[in-house]
C-alpha cells in the first residue's frame, strides 16, 4: 500500500515557523523598547533611545500584526512593549499647540527664540536677520560663530536692535561654547549659591518683562560622541536642572531655558530635567526633529535635541520650529503666557 503525506503536515510546519518567528521579534522588541531604562547606565542604550519614539511606533504595528495573526500573548507584549517605549517620550508633555504666528505677536505673550547657529555658519549674519523679524522679546543663541560674538562684545552689534541687554557665556576649549541671551527688556545676571562645580556652564539672567519677571537661561553640554562626553554632558546637565530649580525658588519667577541637550526626550539627559520639574514646550503631535536640519534625513529620524524648558508658572500657548540655512539645527520659536501667582 502507498503511504500518503499527512495533508496538514505542510500548515503545521508553516505555524511553527511563524510561531518561532513571532516571538524572536518579540525577543528582539525587549531591548529596544527598555532602551531608555537601560540608558540610565549604558552608554549605547541612551544612545538608541534617541530613536524612541520611532521604536514604540514599530512595536506597536508588529503588535497589531502579530494578533492579526492570532498569537495573543505575543501581541499582548509587543503592545505593552510599546508603551512602555512611548512612555518617555509623552509623559509630562502637551500633545498639541498651535504654531505660531510671525506675522503678528499676541497680547500677553512673552516670545522666546532659541537658535543653535552653529559655529562654522557663515550665513550667520542672515539667520541674526532674519530671527530679529521674529520680534522676540528674548533671544537664545548657542554656538555663535566667532565674528558674531565678536562683534556683540566689541563693535556694539545690536546698537540698532531692540536687545540692548544681553549676557555672554564665554567659550572655553572642551566645556562650553559661545552663547548669549539677549534681551528687549532690562535684565540682571543671577547666580546659584550652589553651582556642583560646573559654574562655567551657567548663564542666567532675569529679564524684568512688562508682563512680570522671567529668569532665562540657556544649556549646551557636549555632544556624546564619546562615552567620556556623555558622561561629563550627563553631569552638567544635573548641575543645571539642580541651578534652574534654586534660581526658580530663590526668585520665585519662572524659568525659561533655551537648549540644546544633544539628546531626545527620552534619553537620561531630558529625564534628568523633567525629573527637577523642568518641562519641554514642543508638543507630541509635531511629527519632525530638530536636527540635523539641512540635510536629506527623513522628519520621522530627527531627533528634537533643542526646545526651550519652562519650570514655573508659565507654559507654552503656541510653538513652532524653522529651518535657517547654514545651520544643522533648526530654531524654535515658543510663545509663553505667565499663568496664576509667582511661586514662593
């Protein structure tokens, strides 16, 4: 007699492999989506996380096919995966805000520009123009080319400008770039009584708008390219969360902070932040990254590493982010409205 091959033989090896197969993804899907939480003690991890969000979107469409396919439990945990990979990214944050307007300014609004113009622009002198149409009652710039810093300290640069007071945080080789807040309105420089070592890095300013007192201040620290300048950037940035809350204490004004973290909402560095009571401005729902700009990088793979952080009683009515020519970031532009008493 002939033996015939078991029809369901062919189905039940193709289960097995889809079977295997869905659950090494969702071996695989275990550390990405925790990279964040690993990120606190390794290097790569924190590195990784800067993609975060773009994982737990992935883990939440392999979710959604592996229960197309009927493997629950599996499913179960690419979705529960994936929020804890969205986890980071949305927590403490607004989903959306309008954008704001160039074209004219609110009543009541106190604007802020934060601009990484990048050192070796040489269109710097166009984007300074073109940011002075933003009418701003304060200006942020990090890593400012050398002849524009230049010409601030020594050849009276903003003479014709609305920023007659300003501050200057001076460049030193391996710790800080040049930056500067500049300002519409009278200001005064505020110091920490506590400053962990890393005074070189604070600039911090209180600016005496019509609409009340803000204190401004701007952070930079090193990019991580290496384990080294992650770790000492990690260090600075907990140096000026712990300045920005005494400063906010010790004034009882709120605080704005234009940065540059070199580093995402998920990773150590913007948790740090979030964790002293500082909040990001830029809403979820804005699908595109701060840097690089001026490249062929899909939006979806930018990551947002400048925004300006708020701690107090102010938040962010509308925001919006431009691209200027010359520079690998792109600027941010928040409108903020000072909300209920000043803390005591």
């Amino acid at each position: 007699m002939c033996e015939h091959a078991d029809p369901l033989s062919k189905p039940r090896k193709r289960s097995k492999f889809v079977t295997t197969l869905v659950w090494m993804i969702t071996t695989l899907l275990v550390p990405l989506c925790l990279a964040w939480v690993a990120g606190q003690w390794i290097y790569w991890f924190d590195i990784l996380a800067s993609q975060q969000m773009l994982i737990g979107w992935v883990a939440l469409s392999l979710g959604g096919l592996i229960f197309a396919g009927r493997r629950w439990i599996a499913g179960s945990i690419c979705v529960v995966l994936a929020l804890v990979s969205l986890y980071p990214v949305f927590v403490g944050r607004t989903l959306l805000l309008p954008k704001v307007d160039l074209d004219r300014k609110l009543d009541g609004v106190i604007r802020v520009v934060s601009f990484n113009i990048f050192p070796l622009n040489e269109l710097w002198r166009t984007n300074f123009e073109t940011i002075l149409q933003y009418d701003a009652d304060i200006l942020v710039l990090l890593e400012t080319h050398p002849e524009l810093s230049r010409s601030i300290q020594k050849h009276n640069f903003l003479e014709a400008t609305p920023y007659q007071s300003w501050g200057h945080r001076p460049w030193m080789d391996q710790e800080t770039s040049s930056a500067f807040i500049l300002s519409q309105w009278p200001t005064e420089i505020i110091q920490a009584k506590d400053d962990d070592g890393f005074r070189q890095h604070h600039l911090y300013m209180q600016v005496k708008s019509p609409l009340g007192n803000v204190v401004v201040g701007l952070m930079h620290p090193a990019s991580p390219r290496t384990k080294s300048r992650w770790a000492r950037g990690n260090r600075v940035i907990e140096s000026q969360a712990n300045v920005s809350r005494q400063i906010q204490i010790m004034t009882g004004a709120p605080v704005l902070v234009g940065a540059d973290l070199n580093a995402g909402p998920a990773q150590l560095r913007a948790r740090t932040l979030r964790k002293a009571g500082l909040r990001t401005s830029k809403p979820v729902l804005h699908p595109d990254g701060s840097f690089p700009a001026n490249t062929s990088v899909p939006p979806v793979l930018r990551v947002q590493l400048d925004d300006v952080w708020s701690l107090g009683n102010i938040e962010p009515i509308a925001w919006k982010m431009v691209e200027l020519v010359g520079s690998d970031h792109q600027a941010i532009i928040v409108d903020f409205k000072i909300v209920g008493e000043p803390d005591s």
